[in-house]
C-alpha cells in the first residue's frame, strides 16, 4: 500500500509476534502497523533510528499495555537496537509527537518477581510528548489512522521532528491514530515528558 488518503483508515488485530523493540515507552511504547503484511516487513528492517542506535538495551523485554492510546503526529519505520540476548535486535520504532494512554500498565520480569505499574486507571489519562517507542510485537482491537500515507522513505517522515529512519527503508506516517486495547512487547521506550496520574509501582502479576 502506499500513497496519501484524505479519510480515516481502520484495521484491527488480535495477536502479535515477538520481535520488537522500544517502550522508552519501549516498555511503554505502543503502535500498530496497519496490516500484518507491513509488519513482518518492518521488522525485518535494519534501519538506524534516531535515539535506539545510542542506547545499549537490558537483555529482556517489557509488556505494555492500555485500554486506548491516542496521539497526534505518528511515525513509524524498521529499525534495530543494540543489547539484549542476540547482541542486536529487530525493532518496529513508532514515534508519537504527543498521546494519551487510558489505563497504563507495564510490567517487567526481575528475576522471581514481576515489577508492575500501573497509572491513568482514573479520570485523568497518562500523558506522554516526544514518545519514541522500540517494539517486537504489538497489538490492538482497533486501530484508527488518519490522513496515512504507507511505504514513505523512512528518511522523510516528517510527523514528529527530529525522528525518522534511513534513507530508502520503509516509513510509515499519519496526523493522528487511536489504538484500542494495545498490548505490546518493548525493548524500549523514551519520551520527553511522561505524566502519570494514579501512579502505582510494587511487584505483583504481569499486566
């Protein structure tokens, strides 16, 4: 698919393969490509991104997950990060200039226990500006993309600045997306401001 589209394009999923990469949120992180096709090839995809080839991973993944994420200015492009069990992984990276997560979770394994947070469950969602994510896998019931244009040059992207992939990879971009039930596997995740309302940290179950 490729190509600029003046209305909104809806696709759901229900399961994800795990490959990904950055919760900066990357273990917050969060988004879904459009269709399974595109997916499988962004993961496949070696590109450099801004901040992930900089930064050295822990050597296990994070879990994500809210019950709707909504932001302005999505990218999203292949990438990898350097760290973890194989020295260097595959990652989906998707950069969000700002979003809202209703019912935040993450957890994360620490030996025997499970490091859980949790935050936005109230009236008041978790905020986030500057999200750069860097996933293996990701999922939603639906998710909601407007003005979307697929199969950009990664080195083009220009919805959220100072972020984008290599020259000649595979880019994705939209002005807005919304993502219902996201559950996503992080390497990785960073963001310029991150405010979470209802904050809870202790160790129980995943979320």
């Amino acid at each position: 698919m490729g190509g600029a589209m003046s209305s909104d394009t809806t696709t759901s999923g229900t399961s994800g393969t795990a490959v990904l990469g950055r919760v900066r949120w990357k273990r917050l992180a969060v988004i879904i490509v459009p269709a399974a096709v595109i997916a499988f090839a962004l993961m496949g995809l070696t590109a450099k991104g801004a901040i992930a080839s900089n930064i050295s991973v822990s050597g296990q993944q994070f879990l994500v997950t809210a019950t709707q994420l909504k932001g302005t200015g999505f990218e999203q492009f292949g990438s990898s990060v350097t760290g973890g069990p194989g020295g260097s992984q595959p990652v989906v990276e998707s950069g969000i200039g700002s979003a809202t997560l209703t019912s935040l979770c993450q957890s994360a394994k620490m030996g025997p226990f499970t490091l859980r947070l949790t935050a936005g469950t109230g009236a008041t969602p978790v905020s986030v500006t500057n999200l750069i994510v860097d996933a293996s896998s990701q999922t939603g019931s639906t998710a909601t993309f407007n003005n979307i244009t697929i199969g950009q040059d990664a080195s083009t992207l220009t919805e959220v600045p100072g972020t984008a992939g290599s020259a000649g990879g595979f880019g994705e971009q939209a002005s807005s997306i919304t993502i219902d039930n996201l559950y996503q596997h992080t390497w990785m995740t960073t963001a310029g401001t991150f405010t979470l309302p209802g904050l809870s940290v202790g160790f129980g179950g995943s979320c």
